[in-house]
C-alpha cells in the first residue's frame, strides 16, 4: 500500500510540474543607437502596452493579446515594425535605429517565424517596384511574370515552419487578393490602357450655352475632371485647377469639369439638380469648360468610376493618356503636361 501511496505521490508531482500554456507573451530584446525610453505595442485600436527601454538599449516585459494578430511595434513614428502576437510566445527582437527597422529587425525565439514571414512578405513587395511596368507587359510576358511572382510567394510561405494558421489564412488571403488585382488592372488597361480609344460623352450641357461631346475638342489634349458640387474632396481641387488653367491658357490643352449632380441629392428633380450646378459655377467663378452630364452615365460607367474627383487626361487624337490622372494638386501632373507637346 505504501509503495502504491508513493507512486500516486509521483504521479500527482509530475503533472503538477507539467508546463501550461502561458496566457501572456514575453518580449525582450536589446536597440543599437537608440534614444528613445519607451516602446509601444500597437494594435488597430490604439496602444496594447509601452514597454521602457533600458539606457543600454535593452528592454523585457509581458502582455496579454486578446487574438493572435499583426500588431505594430513603435519606437517613434520613423520607427516602426511588424510584429506577430499570441498568447504564449517568447520573442526577442535586436535590431540597430539607425537602421531600416521595418525589415531590418532580428526576431528570435518561439513564435518568431511568424513575424519574420511577415518582413519577408514586405521586402517582397517593395521587390516588386512599379506595378506599372507590370501592366505595360504583352499579354504571354505577363501571364509569365504574374506566374513567377506568385512562385516567389509561395516559396516565401513555405520558407517558415510552424506559422499560425490566423496569420497563414491572411497571408492567403492577401495573396489573392493582390494578383485578382493584378488580373482586374491588366483587363482593364486592355481597354483603358495608354493609347485606348477613349470612351466619349455626346451632348452634355455647357454652362456657357448649347452642347459638347469629347468630339469637340478634337485636336487638343483634354484633361477631365469628374466632380460634384456637393464632393468635399472636389471643391478641395478647384483652386489648383484654376491655377492650372491660367498657366495653360495659350497651349493646346482644353480643362474640361463634368459635373455628375444628379437628382438624389436635389429632391428627385432634375431642373433642381441642373441650378445646383449652375448656381455653383457662377458663385465659385469657375473657369474652363463646365459641363453637365444631367441623366446619362454613359461616360462614367465606361471609365469605372466609383468616387469623386476621377481625372483623365486625353490626347488630341481621343486616346488615352491617363485614365487615373494626378489631380491639380499633385506636382507630377505638372510634369506630365510639360512632357507633352502642347
């Protein structure tokens, strides 16, 4: 009996003694050339937790994490990197400020191989450059190059072992959701790439009087801009607009604004709709070409377009330059334009 009491003793001992899950994660790690004192942990919601840093750079602590995610950690707003979490791991992070930190991070310990999947990702996409460049491809060449890439993730994904299944299926699912892109844009230049015909409006209103369609600034290089009057984001592009068309009054370029007030927004009618938009010119002293696309969405169907203000730069053969052109605002429009041979 005493034999078998010992025994059960044993037994109690040994699974008392077994390791439970931690409900936490440790962090530690050691900052070359750093001169900040605290580090945060960030989630999309705000701070989970700042952690001091030693004077030598070194730092340890624990925190608790509701779900295993990405979270963001902070030195300062120059200073930030990816960093996986859940309860249980044990991560040691090294790294120099000095440094590129977002992809120059040394992170050790278990759970590690989550967050260095995650840098991995990263470098792989800054590796992409100009997706441009992408989609001027031939369509064999492009085919090609998408399966390559899609190569070079995969390889990426199994590169690391014990991953968290959290961070797999989104990694999976930004995955595809990057080359459905892809495909979507490459479509889509097929018919809204440079040198396209572009699609054409027939009888919007002109302020001014009577009717235009893109035919009647054949001969000139057209730059469109989509807006409404009650578009925030758009009355913001007017004053740069105008600015542009004084700078460009005597070239062979034509600014032409295409109002889309409809009669949702003006009590169901269309008369109400169409004074909005003339009020709005006059009051503003809007200059250029002002027209109104009253009940056809002809042209903005054609182009695809979901929000406001959408710019399109046409040559004066009616193809396209730039479905997606900068806005006035922007300093590479300039740059565009002054390229051209107005």
């Amino acid at each position: 009996m005493k034999k078998l009491n010992i025994v059960l003793l044993l037994v109690i001992i040994l699974v008392s003694c077994t390791n439970t899950p931690k409900d936490y994660v440790s962090l530690s790690g050691q900052l070359q050339n750093n001169t900040d004192s605290i580090l945060s942990i960030i989630t999309r919601t705000g701070i989970a937790k700042t952690i001091v840093i030693n004077k030598d750079g070194s730092f340890k602590d624990t925190l608790r994490v509701p779900k295993a995610e990405i979270y963001t950690l902070e030195i300062n707003r120059e200073k930030r990197a990816p960093l996986f979490l859940k309860n249980g791991y044990d991560i040691t992070i090294k790294g120099n400020i000095d440094e590129d930190i977002m992809t120059t991070l040394e992170y050790s310990g278990e759970g590690s191989n989550n967050s260095k999947f995650i840098v991995a990702q990263l470098k792989k996409g800054k590796d992409l450059g100009d997706p441009n460049e992408l989609f001027n491809l031939e369509e064999k060449a492009f085919d090609k190059k998408i399966a390559a890439i899609k190569k070079e993730y995969d390889s990426i994904l199994a590169s690391y072992n014990n991953l968290d299944s959290t961070l797999v299926n989104l990694a999976s699912k930004q995955n595809e959701q990057m080359f459905s892109y892809f495909h979507q844009v490459y479509a889509n230049n097929l018919i809204m790439g440079k040198g396209r015909p572009s699609p054409k409006f027939k009888g919007y209103v002109d302020y001014k009087g009577g009717k235009k369609s893109l035919d009647s600034f054949k001969g000139k290089y057209v730059y469109i801009d989509v807006w409404a009057t009650w578009c925030g984001p758009c009355i913001q592009q007017i004053p740069y607009l105008k600015n542009l068309e004084k700078k460009y009054h005597d070239r062979n370029i034509e600014f032409v604004s295409i109002s889309t007030d409809e009669s949702r927004r003006s009590g169901g009618s269309w008369e109400a709709a169409e004074k909005k938009w003339r009020d709005f010119v006059k009051e503003k002293q809007l200059s250029g070409v002002q027209l109104w696309s009253g009940q056809d969405f002809t042209f903005q169907q054609a182009y695809q377009i979901t929000g406001i203000p959408r710019f399109i730069l046409i040559d004066p053969q009616g193809n396209i330059v730039d479905a997606n052109a900068p806005r006035p605002s922007e300093p590479r429009l300039e740059e565009i334009l002054n390229a051209l041979d107005l």
